[in-house]
C-alpha cells in the first residue's frame, strides 16, 4: 500500500514537471501556428485583423503573416459552379432540383441548367463581397443561385412552350448568358405576331401541299424594352458590384409539363398523319402521272418514229439531189478545164509563134547588118589587095627574088635532115594484074614473111 502511493506520488510530479516544462512548448507551437497562414490555389481568403478591424486579400498560392488568435480568415472558391437538375456536382451546392419557368402562354416547364462563375480578383470588390455576405456559402446561395434562378424565369416569360421546345433553346441559352452577364432587360407585356412554320394544308389539287409554310398567331409576350439607337434596356445587374463574372451556361435537357408535352405530342402525331396522308396522296398521284407519262411516252415514241422515217426519206432525196448536182458541177469543171487547156495551148502556140517572129526579125536584121559588113570588109580587102598587088606589081623583079629566097629557106630547113631508102620487096600488079581476093593478099604476107626467114637464116651463117 505504501509503495503504491509513493509511485503514485512519483507519477504525480513526472506529471506536473513535464506540465510546466510542455506548456510554453505548446504556446509557442500554437502561437507559430496561428502567425502563419498557408493559401492554396483557386481560393480567395479575406483576413480580418480583429484589433484594427482591417481586411487584407490573398489570391495567390503562399505564405502571409497573421495576427495571431486575434484575426479570421474566410476562405472563398474562386470558381464556383452551380448546377440545377444536376445530381453529379463537384459540391453540395450544385445539387439543386431544376428550374421551374412559365412561358408566356402560361405553360410551364422545368429547365435543367449550369451556371460557372468567376469571383474578381480585386480586393476592393472582394471586400465589398465578404461584407454583406460573410462566407462561401452565403454568396453562394444568397447571390449566384438566387439571382442565377431569377434571370432564367424571366428569359422564359420571352418565349412561348411551343416556340421553346421546337428550336428555340439556342436562343434561349443566348439571350440568358447575356443578361446574366449585361444586365437583366427591362420588358413589357404585350400582344405580338409569332412566326411558325408549319405545314400546308392537305388539298387535292394543290401541289405545294408537302412544303412547309409561314403562319402568324398572336400571343401575349414578354419584350425587351428599346433605346432610341434600338438597343435593349437593361437593369442593374447585381453581380457587377462585386465584379463576378459568368464563365460558362450549358442547359440540359428540358421538360415540358404534362399538358404541353401532350400538345406537342398531338401536333406530332398530326404532323405524321399529314405526312402520310401526303405521302398516299403524292403517291397516287405519282401513279397516275407515271401512267400519263407512260402513255405520252408511248405516243412520243410513235411521232418521233414517223418523223423519223420521213426525215430520212427526205434526206434520201437531198443526197441523191446533192449527188446529181456534185456530177452536173464535176462535168462543167472538166468541160471548163478542158476549155482552158485549149486556150492555154493556143495562147502558148501564140506565144511561141510570136516569140518565133521576134527572133525570125532579128535574125533578118542581123543578117542583113552582117551582109552589110562582109561586104564593107570585102571591099576594104579587096582596095588593100588592089594597094598590095599594084605596089607588088610595080616591083615584081624585087617580089619574085623575095618569094624565091623564102621557098629555098623552106625547102633547106625541111630537107635537110631528108633520107630516101629503097624497099626490098614490092607486090603490086595493075588494076587488073594486082590482089583482088583475101587470099592473094595473105599468100603475098606469107611469102614475104618466107624471104624474111631466109634473109636472117643467111645472116645468122655469116
């Protein structure tokens, strides 16, 4: 029992020891800890300095000194998302039911749409935020999904169900980005004319009655209000104090209340009636036009054909025209051609006759001119040996001993080297004593060529 206590006592000052030594440790480990505050990305905080009352932004990642215990930080997305009749969000605030919008003929659908938003990165503005609303949360359901709600009820009172649902979610999805971004337009209601399209009626003898037409209904709308330069007026848009911006819109599908969906259920069910009934009327129509058509075809066919055979006949008769004509034209050139060579030959014969005449002319003139001067020479000739033979003959004594004296020179030069020899053998005879045949002549050869032989047998002893 003693020793019990006495470790309980030993216990109980390990205690306090380690209490008096461990307590400045933890405050000084809070008081680090509460100096110092740590920021993420894709957050905005807000410190609030609870002496001075003085508020100071942080929206980048980082470390920034605080009052310690004496100061709040209020942290803030700097994206937020908000999503209607989405049950898959990123947090708990996206998981709100559809919203509910009345058209401007009174029927009522639910439209599910997403809204993202961008928080300002000016601290001023971010102030002015954290002010009125305080925290996250509060700005998240007090301003972006009430005022997000409020803008996509009133872009719906501007359109009609039917108009809604049978295209015009695109426009729709325009006009509330915008005034969720611009400002909210101030509108009226009043009585207009809404253009749709539908299909012509079905008649028997009308031919458009499968294309759609242009109808006009007067319903009661909600418009914009314009300027003077025709430009929507807008309201004070609530989310440009605090400098948030609209991002992105995306509208899923939506869904028409029960009395709606079943008119357009009907007017699609109608559509398809006509649709069909248009389809059997075209189709008999079809029918009896391709019957009409078969038969015009036919009838076509038949005129084309006799047409046809007497086209041919009468471009029979043209080519056989064309020939007779081509053989009477091929005659008259060959007659014409023939006509022209005879008349060239003539002219060429009279060409050449003339030329021959020129030439003949000329030739009488030479000859004259050349008679002329033979006789002129002839008489010059003739007065020179008359002046040569009269000088001659006045001293003909001197002219003999000249003519003399040249033919003894002639004779000397010629005679000089002149050597006379004999023949050895003759064979002749007189006209009629002499060779007369072939034979005689070859037995003369013969018998001289004998005497030749002896003579040079007789030389070749000596």
């Amino acid at each position: 029992m003693q020793f019990d206590a006495n470790n309980k006592r030993q216990l109980l000052r390990k205690g306090l020891k380690a209490a008096v030594y461990g307590l400045p440790v933890l405050v000084v480990g809070l008081t680090i800890n509460s100096a110092f505050l740590m920021t993420d990305a894709g957050y905005t905080y807000v410190h609030q300095n609870n002496i001075t009352g003085q508020l100071d932004v942080f929206t980048e990642p980082g470390f920034h000194f605080r009052m310690p215990f004496l100061s709040k930080i209020t942290q803030y997305d700097q994206v937020i998302t908000v999503s209607f009749g989405n049950n898959t969000g990123e947090d708990f605030y996206q998981k709100l039911d559809s919203i509910q919008v009345r058209f401007a003929d009174t029927y009522i659908g639910k439209v599910p749409v997403t809204f993202r938003f961008k928080l300002s990165s000016d601290p001023e503005a971010v102030k002015k935020m954290h002010r009125e609303f305080r925290n996250n949360k509060n700005v998240i359901d007090a301003l972006l999904v009430k005022n997000a709600r409020n803008v996509t009820v009133i872009t719906a009172t501007q359109y009609t169900g039917e108009e809604f649902f049978q295209g015009g979610l695109n426009q729709f999805k325009s006009k509330l980005e915008d005034q969720l971004r611009e400002g909210i337009y101030l509108t009226e209601r009043k009585q207009v004319e809404v253009e749709e399209m539908d299909l012509a009626p079905i008649g028997i003898n009308q031919s458009n009655s499968h294309k759609l037409q242009k109808t006009q209904q007067l319903v009661w709308k909600t418009v914009p209000v314009t300027d003077d330069a025709g430009m929507p007026v807008r309201q004070y848009n609530p989310l440009q104090q605090y400098g948030i911006q609209v991002t992105q819109v995306t509208i899923g599908d939506p869904l028409p209340e029960k009395q709606l969906d079943q008119l357009l259920a009907d007017k699609k069910r109608l559509v398809a009636d006509r649709i069909r009934a248009i389809q059997e009327q075209e189709t008999s129509k079809a029918q009896a036009e391709t019957e009409q058509l078969r038969k015009e075809i036919q009838r076509t066919r038949e005129v084309q054909d006799a047409q046809r055979s007497k086209e041919l006949a009468i471009i029979a008769q043209q080519q056989a025209v064309a020939v007779a004509q081509q053989i009477a034209e091929r005659e008259i050139v060959e007659v014409e051609k023939t006509k022209r060579l005879a008349e060239v030959d003539k002219e060429k014969e009279l060409a050449i006759a003339q030329a021959n005449l020129s030439i003949q002319k000329a030739n009488a003139l030479s000859a004259e001119f050349e008679a002329k001067a033979i006789i002129a020479k002839g008489q010059a000739e003739a007065e020179v040996l008359k002046a040569k033979y009269a000088a001659l003959g006045a001293n003909r004594e001197v002219y003999l001993a000249e003519l003399h004296r040249d033919v003894a020179n002639v004779l000397y030069n010629n005679l000089k080297n002149f050597k006379v020899q004999m023949p050895e053998n003759y064979i002749g005879g007189g006209r009629e004593d002499g060779l007369k045949t072939n034979l005689d002549v070859l037995t003369a050869f013969g018998a001289l060529g004998v005497m030749d032989q002896a003579k040079n047998a007789q030389t070749n002893k000596k």
